[in-house]
C-alpha cells in the first residue's frame, strides 16, 4: 500500500510536470548544437568534418534539454566524424560543464579538482535521469575514416527510488514554472533545465604513439585462433577455432588481447558450482573463466538499447558504468545493485551480433548464495545476462588472454 500511495504521488506530480513543459518548450529545440552549423538555425546538421595534418581540432558541442521528462522514451543524438584528411586521428570527448537546474551542488565545471570523468559518472548514475555519451571509434582513419559520437538521455518513469523521483519531479516543475514566470520579461533568456557542454577533439595519431586505440582488435573484430600454436589461424579446423575481442578498448601498448570464442564453440558443459575448476581442466593456460565484468563494459557501448531490467520498475538504460577511483567502484555498485533488485542485462542481437545467445553460457560472476550470472536467450532480438540456479547445466565459454604480437600477420 505504501509503495502504491507513492506512486499515485508521483504520477500527480508528473502531471504538473508535464503542464509546465508545455508552456516553455514549444519554444525550444530540445538539442541545440554550437559549432557544428555554420548557420546557427540548422541545427539539423549533426556532422564534424576534420582534416588533422598537424597539431588538434576541437569543439565544442551545447546541448540543451528543456523537453526531459519522467517516462520519457530514451532520445538520442549521433554526431557524425569524417577523416578527409591526409593523416589518422584520435578522437576524444570530454564534458566542459553540466547544469541540472539551478542549485548549486547540481552545477559541474570541470577544474583541477574535478575530471570530466567525475561528471560523467555523476549524470549517468546520480540522478533518476540518465545522460550518457559515447563513441563509436575512438579514431577516425585517413582519407575518408568514420566515427560518431552518440549522446543519450533517460528518464525512467520509475527509476527504483520513489522519493528521488519525486523529489526530482517536484523540483523540475518548480524550475519550468519559475522559468516561465521569468519569461514574462521579454529581455530574460530562458533557461533549459539541464545544458551540458561537450567538447569533442581531434588529434593527429602517429605510429609511435602508444597510448592510442589498437585499430587492429576493436571490440568484436573477429580472429581466428590457434589454441594450440596460440597463433593467429587462417582455416577453422582442428584447433582454429573462430573468436572476437571482447576488450571495449584495447590500446597499443597493451601486450595481449582478450577473446572470446564463437558462442557455437563446444568447451562442454557444467554447473556453476563446479565451473571454475572445469575451466582449469581445458589444459589451456590462456583459457580464463568469463569475466562479467568485462562483459558489462562490452555492452555498455550501447548507451541506447542496453538495459538493466528489474521487475515492478521501469528498464533502465546501462550507461556509463567504467568509472573507477579509490573510493568508489562503479561496475560493483552497479552489480550489487542488479543482485539486490533481482534484475537482470538486456542487449540487443543486431548491436553485439558475436554476442547472441542461444542458450545459457557461465560467467565467473556468483548471484547471491544459490546462483550465477549467465548469458542467454531473451527474445527474438535480444539476449540477457541473468540469474541461473547453482545445480543447473551451462555452457563453457572460456575468454582466452592472447599475445598481440602472434596474432599479427
């Protein structure tokens, strides 16, 4: 009764929400871009075209969101990147400033004592909303190499926290009112509830540099294996076996690869009491137990179609969850957090296609004291991570930590 009381709160205080939308945003755009457009009115323009000969390029990108509301269908932007010119590019976003309202602690200006990683993590995960950004590549090839930068925004009509979401919802009414109260004054410039500058830069990438992306094992790029010469393969048979990387990013100066063989690989089968001890009798000092985490990180690229999904709640999208400092460890908060709720990850099968499951494959991860997280079927276009009993019978899929230096022909 005290959950349904709230909810009827909730839902009272969304309709007065969404009244207050109404009178200001059909007046605002509810992405607006700054140094994309050469005419400041096209803001239908969402395309970066660079050409890095020496030095970088940058800008920077303003996004407003005056339209943001509980249960509002995820809204994305994709910002297209074009190499035309004549040498390879590193691309990088950082965020410059974030304003949620107007109160103070909810105002990032990133500064010595503040990263854009800080920010980051704190729109993705702070609030009953969710703001996630990210690239497709984070390098754009010469002559004609592609990129995108995808930025995405949330709001789950119930995010898990009946308070917070009424609290938020309260305090967004109250904002969109005041701000049409000051938009009597003609003079005034109204305010969007949320604005997040961005910036976005291009910089040349030389063979020399190591701490670059490794455009040669970008997540999913498919290799063949050799688990017993541990070399790169050209024919699958035998022990060719057809694998991908699983790495969201694998740098140059990294010295292995993970892989992940074809989910169709037969390692065998076994419960997941037992599944780390049969993972050591594959004979295989390369063969490791599926680690989840690297997994999660995998399919959080997708800032769009990735969900945690939780029963009794609203799904909510997986984000940004790579943040990681001495205090405070994103991935295991998010995880304790999927255990407690009793909930489960969704992905989608045309994103991470070397990803579908067609029965239920062990990960290293327990889930609570009588199961384990595994991967799996979940619908016709969609496969989960989720809850499989201790006793119950899955396949082996080992992840295979690979010498880069034998897998270059």
């Amino acid at each position: 009764m005290k959950r349904r009381h709230k909810a009827f709160i909730k839902a009272n205080i969304m309709s007065l929400f969404f009244i207050a939308v109404s009178f200001i945003s059909g007046t605002l755009a509810w992405f607006a871009y700054s140094g994309l457009s050469d005419v400041a009115t096209k803001i239908d323009i969402r395309a970066w075209s660079i050409e890095i000969d020496k030095d970088t390029t940058s800008k920077n990108i303003t996004i407003t969101l005056p339209e943001i509301s509980p249960g509002m269908e995820t809204m994305s932007e994709i910002i297209n990147i074009k190499n035309s010119g004549d040498s390879d590019a590193l691309i990088k976003y950082s965020i410059v400033s974030a304003r949620i309202l107007d109160k103070e602690e909810d105002n990032y200006v990133v500064s010595d004592t503040l990263t854009s990683k800080e920010v980051e993590d704190a729109l993705a995960n702070n609030y009953p909303f969710q703001i996630n950004a990210a690239l497709d590549k984070e390098y754009v090839l010469k002559k004609g190499g592609e990129s995108s930068l995808e930025v995405s925004v949330a709001w789950p009509f119930d995010s898990g926290d009946d308070d917070l979401d009424s609290l938020w919802g309260t305090n967004a009414y109250n904002f969109l009112v005041s701000e049409a109260a000051k938009a009597e004054n003609s003079d005034y410039k109204v305010k969007s509830p949320i604005e997040v500058v961005i910036k976005l830069t291009a910089e040349q990438m030389v063979d020399s540099q190591l701490n670059v992306p490794d455009s040669r094992f970008d997540l999913g790029q498919e290799i063949l294996y050799d688990t017993t010469t541990k070399q790169k393969c050209t024919e699958m048979k035998g022990t060719c076996i057809k694998t991908y990387v699983i790495d969201k990013l694998n740098l140059r100066s990294d010295e292995t690869v993970t892989l992940i063989p074809d989910f169709n690989s037969n390692f065998g089968e076994t419960n997941f009491t037992t599944y780390e001890s049969v993972i050591e009798t594959l004979n295989n000092t390369e063969f490791k137990p599926l680690d989840l985490t690297k997994f999660i990180s995998a399919i959080s690229k997708d800032i769009s179609n990735t969900f945690v999904v939780r029963e009794g709640y609203s799904d909510k999208i997986l984000g940004y969850v790579d943040y990681k400092n001495e205090n405070l460890n994103r991935m295991e908060i998010q995880i304790a957090d999927v255990i407690d709720k009793e909930a489960y990850y969704k992905y989608l099968n045309s994103k991470f296609s070397f990803l579908k499951a067609d029965t239920c494959i062990w990960t290293n991860m327990p889930y609570g004291e009588d199961g384990g997280f595994a991967i799996g079927p979940n619908d016709e276009n969609t496969s989960k991570i989720y809850k499989v009993s201790n006793e119950s019978q899955c396949k082996i899929i080992p992840i295979i930590e690979a010498e880069k230096n034998a897998l270059i022909s």
